[in-house]
C-alpha cells in the first residue's frame, strides 16, 4: 500500500509541480495583499519563524498605548511598507533607519523576519483601521501650544523650516501615498523622530532630515505636543 501511493505520487508529481510552479507565479505577479493575514500576523506573531507579535507593543489595531511605541492604526498603506523594509538592512548595506547613536532601531529584530507578503498584508491591515480618540494621544504643554502652532502652520521663515501642515495636511492626517500621519502620535514618539532625522540616524528621508536639522529641542518639543493634538 505505502509502495503504491508513494509512486502514484511520483507519477502526479510532474503533474503537480508544473501547476504549483505556475500557480505561484500568477500569484506573485497581481498578488492583492491580504488584511485578515495581515490582522493575524500583527495579533498573534508567528513563532515558528520568531515573528513577534506586533499587537504586544503597537495595541490592540494599531493603536498603541504605550508612549514611546508609535501608534499605527490608520497610517498610510505606502508609508508602512517603506518603514518596514528601512528596517532592514539592503543587501550588504546597513538599514536606513535606525535608533539613537547608530544603534540597531528596536524594530530591527522585528521587521527581521517579516518576508515581502507579510509587510504588504500587515501594511494593508493596519492602514485600514481607526486611531480610536480614546487612547490617541493629546497635547498637554498650554506653555509651548502657541510656538506649536506657529512652526505647524507657517515654519520657522527665517531658519527656512517649512510649515509642517504643507506636507502632512493642516489636521496632521497626513496624505496617502505621500505623507504619514502625525495627528494623534505619541508626542514623545515624534519628538524621537525629529532628532533622529536630525542626527542622521535615521535617514530614509532627505526633506525630514533638511527639516529637523534646522530645528532646535525647544522647537522640536513644542512641535511635537502641538501636533499630537491635531485630529
Ligand atoms: C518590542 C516592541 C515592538 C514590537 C514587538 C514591534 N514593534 Fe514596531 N515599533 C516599536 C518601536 C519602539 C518603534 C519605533 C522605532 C524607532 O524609533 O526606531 C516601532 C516602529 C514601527 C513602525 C514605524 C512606525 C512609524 O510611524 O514610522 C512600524 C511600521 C512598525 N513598528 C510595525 C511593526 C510590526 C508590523 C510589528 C510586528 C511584526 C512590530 N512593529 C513589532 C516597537 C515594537
Ligand atoms: C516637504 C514635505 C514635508 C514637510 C514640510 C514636513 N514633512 Fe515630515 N515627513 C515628510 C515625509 C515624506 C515623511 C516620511 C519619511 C519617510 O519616508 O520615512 C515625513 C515624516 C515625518 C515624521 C515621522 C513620522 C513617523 O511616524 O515616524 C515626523 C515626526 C514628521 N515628518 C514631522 C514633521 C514636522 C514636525 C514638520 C514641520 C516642522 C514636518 N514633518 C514637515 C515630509 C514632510
């Protein structure tokens, strides 16, 4: 019986391998990224290949509770998928975008694992969901708002620092396609970011870095509460 059904196999084998060889092909040509895969990768992780899940630091849907962990529920499909492979490394390049003082992002171990169909899937499902009022961050400095302001609505003129809300959109919810959300980001997140464009350290962004290299703490705090708040 086992000599049997082991040589019906060798006999569909040729059989089988062409169609799973074209059936692989097709799929990789117009493969339509898939949320529900993306929600379970992002929920569950995947230990078996040492995926990690996502949900434990980013929140339940992207929205993440934890201040120095970006919420991400709502973010632009594009915008997701460039992160995630600035993450890793390119070829024998080290990766674009990385933490304080050139050491390895908290995302690098991350992101490691994570294979072309994973970001697109984990990408689509997070650009689909809601940042949810209840934990979306708020601003909280009355002594910095009005220079917060000032910088996201018209710049720094004579530092040549552009208004913020020419790019990311006056309410700060970005542009799909082309410019992340920052409204409702965990300030501490964002002022992070600014100086690590700013120290070159993370530098997958040339307009960012020429930005925050212009700005200083003082700037970047108030910046960074002012936008928080935006919806
Ligand atoms: C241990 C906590 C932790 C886990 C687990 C984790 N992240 Fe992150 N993630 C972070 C931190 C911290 C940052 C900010 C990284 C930085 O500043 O370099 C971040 C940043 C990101 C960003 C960039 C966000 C932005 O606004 O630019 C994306 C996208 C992201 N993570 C996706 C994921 C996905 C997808 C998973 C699961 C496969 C995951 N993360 C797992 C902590 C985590
Ligand atoms: C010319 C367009 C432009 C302007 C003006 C601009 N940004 Fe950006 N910003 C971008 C782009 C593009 C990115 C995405 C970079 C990347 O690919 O990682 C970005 C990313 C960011 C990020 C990282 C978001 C995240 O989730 O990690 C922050 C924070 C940010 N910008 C803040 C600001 C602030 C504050 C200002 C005003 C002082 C500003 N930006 C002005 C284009 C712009």
């Amino acid at each position: 019986m086992k000599r049997m059904l082991s040589r019906m196999l060798v006999a569909s084998g040729v059989l089988l391998g062409t169609c799973a060889i074209s059936v692989s092909h097709a799929a990789e040509a117009n493969a339509k990224p898939d949320a529900a895969a993306g929600e379970k990768l992002y929920v569950n992780g995947d230990t078996s290949r040492g995926v990690i899940s996502c949900a434990s630091c980013h929140g339940e849907a992207g929205n993440s509770i934890i201040p120095i962990n970006p919420n991400l529920a709502g973010q632009p499909y594009e915008y997701l998928v460039k992160q995630l492979h600035d993450f890793k490394p390119k070829g024998d390049q080290a990766p674009v975008r990385n933490g304080p003082n050139g050491a390895p992002s908290l995302m690098a171990p991350m992101a490691a694992p994570l294979t072309e169909e994973d970001i697109r899937n984990v990408a689509l499902y997070l650009s689909q969901q809601k940042l949810k009022e209840e934990t979306a961050a708020t601003a909280s400095n009355e002594d910095t708002m009005e220079r917060g302001l000032t910088i996201w609505r018209g710049g720094i003129a004579s530092r040549g620092v552009p208004a913020c809300a020419g790019c990311h959109s006056p309410n700060g919810a970005g542009i799909p396609g082309k410019y992340p959300r920052i409204a409702g980001q965990h300030p501490d997140y964002i002022a992070e970011q600014l100086r690590l464009f700013r120290s070159g350290d993370r530098h997958n962004s040339t307009e960012m870095f020429e930005i925050a290299d212009r700005m200083s703490d003082r700037d970047i705090a108030a910046v960074a509460d002012y936008a928080a708040g935006l919806r």
